[in-house]
C-alpha cells in the first residue's frame, strides 16, 4: 500500500481523481493500491518549500524498481519539491535493476539524500550512493559481497554458457566497484578485497571511508510531507 503523509488537504477533498476547482491541483482516491497508482491524493496551492520524505524497505528487484521509478517521478512531476530525503534499508537483490536506478535517482532535477536507517547490503550500497548528501543511523550498518549467480534446477549449460555467465558476474562487479569507488574514498581493489570476504561494516568505517558524511538520528519534521512504501 502507498501511505501518504500529511499536508494541506483541499477542503472539499472527497474520493475521486480529477483536478481540485478552487486550488488547481491534482487529488487521488485513498486509500489506494499501488498498482492503481494515479495522482497525489492531496492538494497543494504551490511547489513544496521542504523536502518530501520517502520511506523504503525491501528487496531490490525489476517490479519494484519501475514501481519506484514512476513514484519518484510523479513525486517530482507534481509536487517539485526542493529534495528527496530517502530513508532508506535493503537487504539487496537485482544488480541491473540496482544500477538502473542508481542511474535514474542521478538523473533527478532536485537533489537527494540517503539516510540508512538500518541495514543496506550488496546492490543496496550502490543505490545509497547516487545521493551526493548521505547519513547513517547509529547502529546501521552496510553489507558488501560477491555477485552471484542462480542457476535452475537441473540447468545444464556447455563451456562458452559457462564462460558466458563467468564473464557477466566479473563486470557485474566491476561495474559496482566502479559505482562506490567513484562516490567514496574506497578504491576499487578495497570494494574487491571486501566482495571476496564478504563482509558487514558498522557505521563508523562508513563515516570514515566517506560512504556517508554523519552519523545521526533519522528524524522527520513535524508537518513533513512523508511517504512510506511497501512495493514487493
């Protein structure tokens, strides 16, 4: 479900999707399954003056990356707000799916920040790095591994299939040691020294290694516009 959070409702807002008369803008019915997603439910006389908060948890994967990618859009389309604040958690999943919306959350007219609020793990730490402003919570952590690959049961694969999935998995973290090499002060052969053992780092080596500028609290500002998702 897509929870909104508070803001300046239109004072005849009822449950349609049209254009509100009096203030000009678009509402939506609530609640609302995101698969029906369609306008902002509530109604704003003008661009927000403060960030727009956006809480996500859960795996990275091509259904909920396109879901994310028209939220944020129609987020930003609508509503032109100054910054997007991510708090943010996953456990990973996807790379291409991971590195395509790294690539989108880039591309963003306004500005972004990720703020770990738990754990963010393999692919998850590429997408933590398309903001420029990043924090962490105290006790949050960040999880770096190998790239792996799923075979089906029973699969039976001939020496150029072998040799092709050997080579997709190799630039799969390459391009990933790339990504964090080039937002953070680890460098490449670190990233790959850290995928071969597969480890777990607190939040004080993010703060030192540059993955994150802080280490502090998530809060919300009282009144703060606010989304929360649940995409999976």
């Amino acid at each position: 479900m897509l929870n909104l959070g508070s803001g300046t409702v239109c004072p005849d807002a009822t449950r349609f999707t049209r254009p509100c008369a009096s203030h000009g803008r678009w509402r939506q019915e609530s609640p609302i399954a995101f698969g029906a997603w369609k306008k902002p439910s509530l109604c704003y006389t003008e661009a927000m003056p403060n960030p727009i908060f956006i809480n996500f948890h859960g795996a990275i994967n091509e259904p909920v990356v396109t879901k994310l990618m028209a939220i944020c859009a129609e987020i930003v389309s609508k509503f032109n707000p100054p910054e997007l604040y991510f708090l943010f958690s996953s456990p990973g999943g996807s790379v291409d799916s991971g590195i395509a919306i790294y690539n989108f959350l880039r591309a963003l007219p306004c500005p972004v920040t990720m703020h770990n609020t738990g754990a963010i793990d393999s692919i998850a730490t590429v997408i933590f790095h398309s903001a420029d402003t990043r924090y962490a919570s105290p006790h949050s952590s960040f999880g770096f591994h190998g790239v792996t690959w799923n075979f089906e049961a029973k699969q039976s694969l001939n020496l150029n299939q072998i040799n092709e999935v050997r080579s997709g998995l190799a630039e799969s973290e390459n391009k990933i040691a790339r990504i964090i090499s080039g937002r953070c002060s680890l460098s490449e052969e670190d990233l790959r020294g850290l995928f071969l053992q597969g480890e777990t780092k607190n939040a004080s080596f993010a703060l030192e290694k540059g993955i994150v500028q802080e280490i502090r609290e998530a809060k919300i500002p009282q009144g703060a516009q606010f989304f929360s998702f649940n995409l999976n």
